[in-house]
C-alpha cells in the first residue's frame, strides 16, 4: 500500500475530526428519525429535497469532505513536510491520488453510512432506493473531494473557500438559478440516485445516467489533473 | 581535452524574484563531489538558491541542473539526492523509525529494514527510534530527518542549516560523518550560518551576497583574491612602540594601534607586500619579532568584508 496513502490516512484521523463527522453525519439520520415519526411527516418529494438534496448531498457531504479532503494537502504545505514527498523519484499523480483516495477513506464511512441510514429509515429499508441514494452520495463525495484536495493546493485558505463555494454556490445559487445547477455537484448526486432508482427525484427532472456518469468521471479526473500540474508547477516551501 | 571532471550539479546564470524583490541574481557555478559550503548572511537568497537546485523551487531565470539533467519536475533524479530542508517540522505522530522508512520506501529502498537501522545508527540515534518524533528534542528531531535523508544512500546530498539545535558532540560527529560520506565520493552541499563549522568540512565555500555570488573557490583561494582589501594582522615583539613607529611607515600599511598588552595591531592594504617587508623590518631595526598572526584569516571575517563590501 502506498506510504502517501498511510501517511494520510494517520494525519486525517485525529479525534476531533472524528467528533466533528460523526456529529455531521448523524444529522439527517436524526431529522429523517423525527420526520417519519411525525404526524405531519414530509412527503417523499419534500424530504428528498430537504433531507436528501439540501441536507446531506448539499451540505453534509461537502462540509465532512472540505474539513478533510482541503487539508490533505494544505497541511503538509503549512507545516513544511511537503517536501519529504515531492523529492520522491515517483510520478506527481502518485502522490495526489493516494491523498485523494485517503481522503474518501477517512470521510467515505461516515457520509455514506448517515446515506444508508437515513435512506433505511425512510424507504422502508427499500434496497433499492438505499443503494441509489448511497451510490450518488459516494459519486458526489468523490467529485467535491477531488475538488477539494485542489483547492488546498492552490490556497492556504482552502477551507474558508470551501465553505463559501458550498453555502453559495451549491446551497444558493445551483438551488435558484436553473442553468448552474448544471454545474453543481449536488445536481449529478441527485441524477445517480435517479439514474439508479427512477423513483427518487422524480419531479426534479435531473440529466440523464449516462451524462451524470459521464460528467461525474469528467469532474474527479479533471481535478486530479490540476492536482497532479499544481504539483509538479508550485514552489514548495 | 581537459582534466576538469564534469559538475555533478551547474547553477547557470540563474535569477529568482518574487514580485519586485530579487532574491537570486543571476548566479552561476558548477559543484563538484566534495563538501561545498554555501554562506551568506539571514535574507541572502541561500535558501532560495537550495530550492532551486533541489527543483523545489522554479527559477525566473537560467538554469540548474544535476547529473546534466534538469532538476525541476524530474522525479526520477530525486533518488540520486537527499535533501534535508531548514523546517524543523516533523510527523510528530510518526515514530522515529516509522518515519526514516517510510523515506525509505518513498525513495524505493529495496532492503528497507537493513537501510532503515544503518541510517538511524549513522545518526546515533537508535535508542530513540521507536519513540514518537513529537516527544524529541530539537536536536533529536534534526539528527532523525538526517537520517531519513541518507536512508536511500543519495550521491548527492543537500543540507540547508542541518545542525540547528545540535549540541557539541553531535557536531563532531556530524562533521565527521559528512567527511567520510564526501571520501565516499558523494556530492555535497551544507548551508550554515556558524561559520566554522563549514570552514572545517568544506573545501570549497560560495558566498551569496545580496542574491549574488560574491565570491566562490577555496576559503583561503578567496581570501587571498581578497588581499588587495584592508587586513588586520597582529604583531608581538620585543619593542612594540618601536616597531609602531616603523611599520607605519611602510607603504603596505595604513594605520597602526597598540595594545594594551603590548601587541600591535597592523592595518595593511596589502598583506603580501608587508609579509616581506615586516622581516626586512624588523632585521633592519634590530626588533625581534615573537609572533605575527593573521586576525582576518577565518570566514566571519572574509563574509564581514563581503558583506559590507
């Protein structure tokens, strides 16, 4: 197995991120728990908008991944161990893919397992439907933490940017302005669970499954590149 | 055909600035297998330099190369060289051999555990290496991420201020490491801000100046090409006010003071001429001379000329 890879998975799992994604990820668990119980519960299209899309594809994901995916980098530039990687004879993409597949490790637990849960306790422990809301959460998760472990190459302040790109890009804008939500990772989430289980999202009319995997392998390839020649173009410190 | 063996690494007229500021400025000079030391004063660009011919750091200008390859996004030379960086920071989770391993297997040692204990024993460390690295002193920390520099056995060997936090002895030691890895036939290049330490390893020393070189070679080859400079040399004699009151006459000498303890101190703008006219001197005038000594011979006093030169 690849040191980088080890290396990362160490420096990703310290306590208080595990409080922190545990806290996040039992949150549409706990909202889904109430609702279902409640005489006024949502119906199905109400909840896969506020607990599936908003909640957890829109905002729990993004959060759990930018607290970790951002620095899988970042903090090996603020504290100076970069180096130790970058002048190993071995190719750059070798470096940025460990950190990346790291970081779905170290989230990929927990924002799928608060999927299968919350989808559990709301489709009636329907296989399906949990299959296609774990699956498009797991695409999802993959697309922002590649994008993601970018951001914290090319700026120290990745998770600051992170948030306003998850609070205003994929919470505001892609929710209100129809032609971005073409370029919103929520959008492609919610089109896998589609794609997979034709009953979710019914009424929202998402892009069909060939183009959500066509642009999902497009977003986390594209990123890796830019990872891949920000490292092979950045000064080091 | 000449006998100069070829540069394991050639600088060549190589600048670096960030914005307005120049850091390196147009630098060229060729190392050969040996110790060089690279000095300079706090902001003269020493650092930036080893970045760039680690391929850390890009240039803006010219270019660096190792093994006639060049260094910047070239993977496949950095398993020829080890470089130890001037941060201090270390994967404080990491246990000391934990961490010399994984640099190990990162720079593709084959017998890893034969490698990993040869480095740590080089550094006289292994009675802390299964110690997690946040617990070390600094010392201990800088002695570890020298090990993990020479785990892969590098021909080349980089080395930004590696004795910050070393004690006496670990000096010694170090220093007689680097002279046995340099017999070896290994290239390398040590950074340092305590002068002696560098003139007692290094055969070769580069100034930087302001981002530029000041001035390269041999530390007495430099300080000999610095002769024509003022020069301070210290005389005992048998009648120090006589000899005063002679030398000073001599066109070689600009200004003289004497001790308190007997001695004079010659100011001379030509320490060549006075080495043969002082004997004449001293025979013509019947003064005995005890002892005469050079005050400007080490390498602080050779930088401080350069730098305020």
């Amino acid at each position: 197995m690849s040191p980088v890879f080890l290396l990362t998975l160490r420096q990703l799992s310290g306590k208080w991120r595990v409080v922190i994604m545990t806290t996040l990820a039992a949150l549409p668990v706990f909202f889904t728990a109430m609702s279902v119980r409640a005489i006024d519960a949502p119906s199905v299209s109400e909840f896969e908008i506020i607990v599936l899309s908003t909640m957890l594809a829109g905002s729990i994901a993004p959060l759990i991944i930018v607290a970790i995916a951002s620095v899988a980098f970042a903090n090996e530039i603020e504290e100076r161990t970069l180096a130790n990687l970058t002048l190993s004879p071995i190719p750059r993409w070798q470096i940025v893919l460990p950190k990346l597949a790291a970081s779905v490790v170290v989230a990929g637990p927990f924002i799928v397992g608060s999927a299968v849960l919350t989808s559990f306790l709301a489709f009636n422990h329907d296989a399906l439907a949990i299959f296609a809301v774990a699956t498009g959460i797991l695409v999802g998760l993959l697309m922002y933490a590649s994008v993601f472990v970018w951001l914290g190459l090319v700026t120290k302040q990745a998770i600051g940017v992170g948030l306003l790109y998850i609070v205003l890009w994929e919470g505001f804008f892609s929710g209100f302005v129809s032609g971005i939500r073409f370029f919103s990772i929520r959008h492609y989430s919610i089109a896998l669970m589609h794609g997979l289980d034709p009953r979710r999202f019914a009424e929202s009319q998402p892009v069909g499954l060939p183009t959500t995997i066509a642009v999902s392998v497009a977003v986390v390839v594209l990123f890796l590149v830019l990872s891949t020649r920000r490292l092979r173009n950045m000064d080091v410190p | 055909m000449s006998g100069r063996p070829e540069p394991v690494i050639r600088v060549d007229h190589v600048s670096r600035w960030f914005g307005s500021v120049v850091a390196v400025s147009d630098v060229t000079f060729d190392i050969l297998p040996g110790i060089t030391g690279l000095l300079g004063p706090n902001g003269a660009g020493k650092t930036t330099l080893l970045r760039m011919m680690t391929g850390l750091a890009g240039v803006s200008d010219g270019s660096v190369t190792m093994f006639g390859e060049p260094v910047r996004d070239n993977p496949s030379l950095y398993g020829r060289m080890g470089v130890m960086s001037e941060h201090e920071t270390v994967y404080s989770f990491m246990k000391g051999r934990e961490f010399v391993r994984m640099m190990g297997r990162l720079r593709g040692v084959v017998d890893l555990d034969a490698a990993t204990e040869k480095a740590i024993d080089l550094v006289d460390l292994p009675h802390a290496a299964h110690l997690p690295m946040g617990t070390y002193s600094r010392g201990m920390r800088q002695r570890m991420r020298l090990a993990a520099t020479l785990v892969h056995d590098p021909e080349v060997l980089i080395l930004d201020e590696p004795l910050n936090g070393a004690d006496p002895r670990q000096r010694v030691h170090f220093q007689s490491l680097l002279q046995k890895l340099a017999e070896g036939g290994r290239t390398i290049v040590i950074s340092s801000h305590i002068l002696e330490e560098v003139e007692q390893v290094a055969e070769t020393v580069l100034l930087i100046v302001n981002g530029k070189l000041a001035a390269s070679g041999g530390f007495r080859s430099i300080r000999a090409a610095l002769d024509k400079r003022p020069y301070h040399v210290r005389i005992i004699s048998d009648d120090p006010r006589a000899l005063a009151s002679a030398v000073v006459r001599l066109p070689s000498v600009d200004a003289v003071n004497v001790d308190p303890d007997g001695a004079i101190i010659v100011l001379s703008n030509n320490v060549r001429d006075l080495q043969v006219e002082l004997p004449k001197l001293a025979q013509a005038s019947s003064i005995s001379l005890r002892r005469v000594e050079p005050l400007d011979d080490s390498l602080e006093s050779v930088f401080g000329y350069l730098v305020e030169g």
